[in-house]
C-alpha cells in the first residue's frame, strides 16, 4: 500500500500542468508567499543563495527572482512532473528533484531557505529541519509558512502547534526570531535561525505589530 508521501507525490504530479491556474495562488498560496518575501527582506541586503524546498513549480522563487534579481536560486520537490513544469516556466533557477529530509544541496551553502505549505506533507520533519540547518550558511534563515493546527484540523489534514514548531526548531539548531500568524488563524509563520555569532541580529517586526499577534501556544 503507498505511504502518505507517495500518494502525495502522484497527487501533486498529476496537479502539476494545471497547478500556477488554480484559484488557490491568487487567493491563498501567493499572499502567503508575498508576506513571506516581505518578512525576508531586510535592510541588511538581500539573500545570495536562496533555497525554496517543496518549490512546486516555482512560483515563490519566480516571485523572488523579481525580488532579489542578483540571487541563485534553487528549487527542491518531491514530485517530478512539478519540477518539469517549474523548469518550463522559468528556466532561471535550479530546480532538482528531492525530499526535505534529504536534500541535493551542498553544506552551508544556502543564506536564505524557504517553506511556503508543504511542511505538514514532510514525513520526516525533525529530520527534514536537520537537513535544512546542514545547508544554512551560519547566520542564515528559514522562513516557514503552513496551516495552523486550528486551520488544519477543520480540513482534516495534521498541523503542528506554534510551540510544538518552536521546539522543534530550537532542537534543530534554529533560534526562532519570528513567529506569527497570518489571517488571524489560518497560517502561521515561523521564522529561525541559524547560530553565528559574527552575524548581526535580523530586525524583525515587533510583537503585536501591523495587529498580527505573536503565537504563544
């Protein structure tokens, strides 16, 4: 019988020539990553290498291309119909087949690492955020977006808590910078990382700021 992880791979494979027309990346998927994008871009300069791992076809590092135009950027997915249409649309990037919890890309080699909704598809997760730590560049950052555990439980799907990420994060190697929710309850976003202590802290928002909470549960 298919794991979880392989029945998810053949649904995303068969969404993917029709995946960039679907309603949900106007109306969910891409103000999510617009947020995401906004929260990463700080006033001390722009992420060289840029890693987005559940990449799908592309469309978060399209947008960070528009961004960041002097960035590499490289996509990570399991499905390989995503990745073959991600190359089709935008042929910038360095798009690669490949699970979070064992990713094709070197050590510390990535300054900024992205998840826009594809962490509780990861089967692994602890696992998964030992690897992303592997390929952090000291001081760099990884920026996660996904249902939260209110949101997912009313679709049937399994969610961590803020505090659970928190801790899971911490485990990792990731000191938590960030963590926030975004449309009140549906999507939170957690952003850590890595040690270095040469590096100058992130200037992130403060808590309670444009009326979007800090998770505390």
């Amino acid at each position: 019988m298919p794991t979880q992880s392989e029945q998810d791979i053949k649904r995303f494979n068969s969404w993917a020539a029709t995946y960039d027309r679907s309603f949900m990346q106007r109306l969910y998927f891409g103000p999510i990553q617009s947020r995401m994008l906004a929260i990463c871009d700080t006033p001390l300069g722009p992420p060289r290498r840029v890693l987005d791992v559940g990449c799908g076809t592309g469309r978060f590092l399209r947008a960070a291309a528009l961004r960041w135009p002097q960035a590499a950027l490289t996509g990570v997915d399991p499905a390989p119909r995503m990745i073959a249409e991600a190359g089709r649309l935008d042929q910038r990037p360095d798009f690669m087949i490949g699970m979070a919890e064992s990713l094709p890309v070197e050590d510390q080699s990535i300054d900024l690492a992205a998840s826009s909704m594809s962490f509780h598809h990861w089967a692994n997760q602890p696992k998964a955020l030992a690897e992303i730590v592997r390929v952090l560049a000291p001081g760099g950052r990884f920026c996660l977006a996904d249902h939260t555990a209110v949101f997912a439980n009313l679709l049937g799907k399994k969610a961590r808590s803020g505090k659970q990420i928190r801790r899971m994060f911490e485990e990792a190697g990731l000191s938590v910078v960030l963590q926030k929710k975004m449309w009140s309850r549906f999507v939170m976003i957690t952003v850590g990382r890595k040690s270095d202590t040469t590096a100058i802290e992130m200037p992130f928002a403060p808590r309670g700021t444009n009326g979007i909470v800090q998770e505390a549960r």
